[in-house]
C-alpha cells in the first residue's frame, strides 16, 4: 500500500487576535450641532424661549410708555428610551483565538451615535409641541420648504407645463443660506445635513468652469467642511428620510433645534446566571429632542433617482 502523504492534514492555521470592526459611524455626527441640554430630570423637558422684540416711533413728548409682550414661548421635549444587549457565551470565548468583548465598546459606540443621530434629524422635520404644557403642535411650515423640483428645467406651457426634479445642487444650498439670513438667523452655526448621494450630486451638478466647483470639490473630498456657511454633515444610509427618491434633507442653526438627554450613557456588564455564566453586556440612553424654532430651520426636498 503506497504511502499517503499525511503532512498536509496538520499545516498549521493562523487567525487574527485582532478583531477589527465592519463599516460604522464611529459617533454622532449631530451632537455638537444642535443646543444640548443635560441637567434635568423627569418624563419631558421644557426649553424657555424669548422672541424677537420691535421698536417703533415715538411721536410726542410724554406720550404713553408701551406695554408689549415680552415674546415668551415654551417648547416640549419628551424623553423616550433606547436600549441593547449583547451576549457573549463563556465557553463559546474560551474556544476563540479573540476575543470580542474586549472591543464592544466600538460597537457600543457607533449604536449611541447613530440612535442620537437618528432622534436629532427627525426632531427637525417632525411636529413641535408649543405652550405651557406642550398641547399646542406646531408643524414645519411649507414656506421653510425647497421644492425637488427647484431649479428644475420646465417643460411645456400654461397648465401643462411640468418642472422636472433636482438632486442636491448649489443652487439650493445658496436658496437655504437666503431662507435663514432674511430671517435674521446668525451666520455662524449653521449646519446642512444631506446623504453620501446628495454629495455624490453635489459634485457632479457643478460644471467644472462655474465659481463653484472649486469648493464643492474641496468640500467632497473633504480638504474644506464648509460651503456658502455652512458645515456639512453627510449621514451614512438608515437616517435620511426618503420617500419614491425624495429625501429629506436640512439646513438650521444650532439654536433651532435642541438635544435633552438624562445621562451620557448607562452601560453595565455582567454574568448571567440564567444563561451559563455568559457575559452580558447592557446599554441604554434616555433621551429626546425637538424643533425650537421654524426660522431657524429649512427642509430641502432633493431627488436622489438624479444622475448628474
């Protein structure tokens, strides 16, 4: 019988003892763009505003001393929780080369970010609640809106005349800067949120030969994070609403919007009895956020289906 040869069946096989971690957001994006609030406690939050004041001629010595309102407004945040666990089966750890928990915190923070992320950008679209207990609802009024079809070619005339969709352009960028200055909204602190294809649309909707180009690329590639005012906050996928290729995209000042949250982060791990010993480990926020003021924020329709 030949001699079979037997080396092969015990070459030695390595693996990584480094476990590196898949595509992520590494943190919140929108924290340090928005108003946050942190020490309070209970079920909701209310957030105090004053509005703008106005003087007016007077027209006579000793006429009557005005009596205006001061201008006070209230906005309600109401807190909601989110939570996650993991389990990492003790025998399961002691068979593998890694070892994973030992790089959950990466994992764990990339979930608090995105879940911020996530609570921040539908607060600017979303219903606010106004007054003294919050019952008055507030919504984003359609003049604080950009049209997908902005800028748009139109085709055909009178009734039938059609104006087709745009992606995210400089042109409505500009449009949103225009919105918030003719509101009186400082020029600092303001932010545009948009998707990985609105800045794929960004670039190539801008000819190489227009003022514009030379920013938008150094913008994209990341040389530059601010164009026409504002820093540019570009949401990986699962935030973003999009409904039939239009999402929904934001430009507001930090003040328009605020973050109230009970604790930065509750976090433990533990043993679980119940499941052989296993390690668990927990994590929670509790947090909430919501529109101050309509002024301060505009909504940009963009089709995202726009090839440029």
């Amino acid at each position: 019988m030949a001699d079979t040869n037997t080396q092969l069946e015990i070459r030695g096989q390595d693996y990584a003892k480094i476990i590196l971690p898949l595509a992520r957001q590494e943190r919140s994006m929108l924290y340090d763009k928005v108003f946050v609030k942190k020490d309070f406690t209970g079920k909701s939050f209310y957030q105090d505003q004053i509005g703008t004041w106005e003087m007016s001629e007077k027209t006579g010595s000793n006429v009557k001393t005005p009596q205006n309102d001061p201008n006070l407004a209230r906005t309600r945040i109401d807190i909601k929780t989110y939570n996650d666990a993991r389990i990492f089966d003790r025998s399961l750890n002691l068979q593998s080369f890694s070892d994973p928990l030992s790089v959950a915190s990466i994992s764990m923070q990339s979930a608090v970010g995105v879940q911020i992320d996530k609570v921040i950008y539908n607060a600017l679209g979303a219903t606010a609640l106004r007054g003294e207990t919050g019952a008055k609802s507030v919504t984003l009024p359609t003049g604080r809106v950009i049209n997908a079809n902005f800028g748009g070619k139109t085709t055909g005339e009178g009734a039938s005349a059609t104006t087709e969709n745009t992606g995210l352009t400089p042109a409505k960028i500009r449009r949103s800067s225009s919105m918030l200055t003719a509101k009186g909204v400082p020029s600092y602190d303001r932010t545009f949120v948009a998707s990985a294809t609105g800045q794929e649309q960004l670039l190539g909707n801008t000819e190489a030969t227009s003022s514009d180009y030379n920013n938008v690329k150094a913008l994209v590639s990341g040389e530059i994070d601010t164009f026409v005012g504002f820093k540019f906050v570009f949401l990986p996928d699962g935030i973003i609403k999009v409904t039939e290729n239009i999402a929904e995209y934001y430009a507001f000042h930090k003040t328009g919007v605020c973050f109230a949250m009970l604790e930065d982060l509750f976090m433990r791990v533990d043993e679980r009895a119940d499941l052989s010993y296993s390690k668990q480990v927990y994590y929670e926020i509790s947090c909430g956020a919501a529109r101050l003021e309509e002024e301060k924020v505009v909504k940009i329709l963009c089709d995202e289906s726009v090839e440029n």
